[in-house]
C-alpha cells in the first residue's frame, strides 16, 4: 500500500511538472495530494458518476472526463494554496495525463502479490 501510495505521489508531481496550469508546492505535498485525490476518487466519485448517469450516457461517456476534472478541482480546493489548478481545462488535462503517468509507474514498478 506505501508502494501504490509513493507511485501515485510520484505521478502528481510528474504531471505537475509537465503542466503549466497545475502547480504542487512545496513538492513533498505530492503525497498529501495523492491521499487527498485517493479518497476523493473512491468515495466521491462514485455516488457523482452514478448521479450523472443519465449525461453520461447521452453524452457516450464523455462526461466523465468533466467529473474527473471536477474531481481534481475539489482536491485543489481541498488543499489549498500547496495545491492549484488553473481552470477546469487544466484539471482535465491534468487528470488524463496523470492517469497516462500512473499508468506507466505501475508498469515500471508493479505491485508484488
């Protein structure tokens, strides 16, 4: 659990790094981001996916990219001033570059059973 932890800490301050709009600072706040977004995204996100059900399937899906963004504006405002989002389309871009960064750690680093 440490490990998945450090890997998803690992990829906020990646995916910081990479965008213009997404600042984690100081850069050890990457951990409290990653515990911060963990909780959000297996306790929120569900009951918002499961109430946008009927956008989601008129829109074929697409509007979950706009939860995940939103998702990722509610951890930033969650933290603070450690942890900023620019606009709604930063969270977007950050939320799919952070799933493309996570996805290659976990591949680098699996997870041992």
């Amino acid at each position: 659990m440490l490990t998945r932890l450090l890997i998803s800490a690992l990829a906020v301050l990646i995916t910081s790094f990479t965008l213009d709009g997404v600042t984690v600072d100081p850069w050890w706040w990457a951990v409290i981001v990653a515990i911060v977004l963990g909780f959000i995204n297996s306790w929120i996100r569900p009951l918002v996916k499961l109430l946008a059900l009927p956008i989601n399937i008129l829109t074929l899906g697409l509007f979950t990219f706009v939860i995940n963004a939103l998702m990722v504006l509610l951890c930033s405002w969650i933290i603070g001033p450690h942890f900023v989002v620019q606009s709604i389309w930063w969270a977007m871009g950050f939320s799919i570059v952070l799933t493309l960064v996570s996805w290659a750690l976990h591949l680098l680093f699996p997870p041992k059973s």
